[in-house]
C-alpha cells in the first residue's frame, strides 16, 4: 500500500514526501512529511463509500474547519477535487493535526480533569452542530441517515442487529422486542428532535488532545442524523466509569450552548447507540479480535436493553 500512497501523493504535488504508516483501522492512514507541512493520506475502505458520499463528507469538512471547529483540513488535489482514485482506492489528503490519542473508546488517556474535557467537548459538539446548521448544502450533496429507519427500520445503516448470528434465542427475542417499543417511542420523539448533520462516531479513537482543544477527526459515519445521537455515542462508552453521572452533566452543560438535553430521550439515545455495535461487528466476523468485540457489543446491547425497558417500559 505504501507504493499506492506514493503514487497518490502526487496527485497532491507531494512528490518525493516522506511517508510512513501512521494507522491502519477502517481506513489506512499515511503521514505525510513535506517541506510545506505534514498531512494525513487516507485510503478508504473499498465499498464503504460511494464517490459523491466522499466528497460531500470532505465539503463538509472544509465548511467546519473554516467555521472555526478544530476538524482537518481537506485539500483539493491538483484537479481541484478533494478526492482521487487510485489503483482501486478512493484518496483524499487531509492537514495533519497535533494532539495525542485519547486510547481506546471509554478511556481519556492524559486528561486529569474529565468532566472539564467533557464540558469542552459538549461545547464543540454544539458548535459543530451550529455550524453546520447554518451552511446551504450545495445540491448532490449524500450522506448517511442516522434517522428512525437508518437506526430501527428493516435494513439499519449498520446491519440487523437482532440477527445477530452469535444471539441465544432469548437474546433475539429481548432485542426484537426493545426494537419495537424503542420505535413507539422515536416516532413521537422524532417529531420534536434536533436533526441534521451529525459525526456520529464521537468516541475517544477519534479525538487528539493536546491539553487545551479538542481535535475531532474520522468522519466517515457523518451524515444526518439526531443531536441526541451524538451525545449518546460518545456516553455509551463511560456507563460503568465511577464518574459517569459527572461526564454525562458536563457533556450536557457544555452543550447547552446550543440546548438543554432532556435525560429521557438522551437515555433512549444511549440504547439506541449501543443496538447498532452488535449489527456492526456482524459483518466482520472474520476480523482479527472480532470474537471479543462480538462479545462486547453483545453484552452492551443486552444491558441496554433490559435498563431502559425496565425504566420506561415497553
């Protein structure tokens, strides 16, 4: 892949750059050293998404960076496009960003004061929100709908979570039957909800701190979707912290620079998050350590599901 990321370089005039291997998740990343900068290289997962998806998710990107939210940059290629094929591969190149990693989801490595973190959080995420807000999408422009079908409907943007092939037959029953009440309720709550775009995977893999601001980066599961579904992805995560009660107030006061959260729809939110893992590892069984995030998402979802029927019926 390193030779298709040099040949794609060049496509951006960074002919002759140092590149390294910077990460390899969903997508493979390469930094990128030139005497003008350093950059992210991105080679997208084939099939993840559609050509025009890209470039409205990049557009989007561009829109947040200059409204003032600390997101990467994209750059347009010599062509004037934000992204390029290449032996196969959608390409893009993005500014590279400073901060170190949080950890994996649920940690907040180098933070010492969380609920601060997670006040400043909720403050991004209401200005990222705002922002977005404000832009005209210019026309053709397609993303994922993070909306009552793309969450509960027949075919959920991340796969039929209650078919799960590893769920006993109880577990298939208790998942069918939180599906149904957990629609009964969105379909009153959608009516009133905040929507629009979305990052949709707020989780501490995606997010660089360097002590002061916090770098959102990955948006490759934006798309439209319910404000209150942002909160929750970034929560779900913390449930079993001994501070969670403390995150979970922070994250809202920051965000009531935007408005105030109510804790019922938040907490149907935070089910509704954890329902979409089981459906998304479904799909990469043969994934290394797929087996113990299986488990993981199972369990989460299972939990899930019991809390809230239990606390709202259904």
């Amino acid at each position: 892949m390193l030779e298709i990321a040099r040949e794609a370089a060049r496509h951006w005039g960074l002919d002759g750059a140092d590149i390294a291997l910077a990460a390899r998740r969903e997508n493979v990343v390469f930094r990128v050293s030139a005497p003008s900068g350093d950059y992210a290289l991105r080679l997208h997962r084939p099939g993840y998404r559609s050509d025009a998806e890209l470039e409205a998710e990049l557009e989007w990107m561009a829109v947040l960076e200059a409204g003032g939210l600390s997101v990467p940059a994209p750059l347009a290629a010599g062509d004037g496009h934000f992204m390029v094929s290449v032996a196969g591969y959608q390409v893009d190149v993005l500014g590279w960003v400073p901060g170190d990693a949080l950890g994996k989801a649920g940690e907040l490595l180098g933070v010492a004061d969380r609920p601060a973190f997670c006040h400043a959080l909720g403050a991004a995420m209401a200005r990222m929100h705002d922002v977005s807000d404000a832009w005209e999408r210019p026309d053709g422009f397609t993303r994922p709908f993070w909306d009552r079908p793309g969450l509960l409907g027949e075919a959920p943007l991340w796969g039929r979570f209650w078919e799960h092939p590893h769920l006993e037959p109880g577990e298939k029953a208790l998942l069918e039957q939180v599906r149904k009440a957990a629609d009964n309720v969105l379909a009153r709550v959608e009516r009133e909800a905040d929507y629009g775009l979305i990052h949709a995977d707020l989780i501490s893999e995606n997010m660089l701190w360097d002590g002061t601001r916090i770098f959102l980066i990955d948006f490759d599961d934006g798309g439209l979707g319910f404000r209150d579904f942002e909160l929750a992805t970034f929560l779900l995560r913390f449930e079993d912290a001994d501070d969670y009660a403390d995150l979970r107030a922070a994250l809202c006061e920051g965000y009531a620079a935007r408005r105030s959260v109510r804790a019922d729809e938040l907490d149907l939110f935070l089910l509704l998050r954890a329902l979409t893992y089981p459906g998304w590892i479904a799909d990469r069984l043969d994934e290394p350590g797929a087996a113990e995030r299986s488990q993981r998402a199972i369990a989460t979802a299972m939990r899930s599901a019991w809390k809230w029927l239990d606390t709202y019926g259904g």
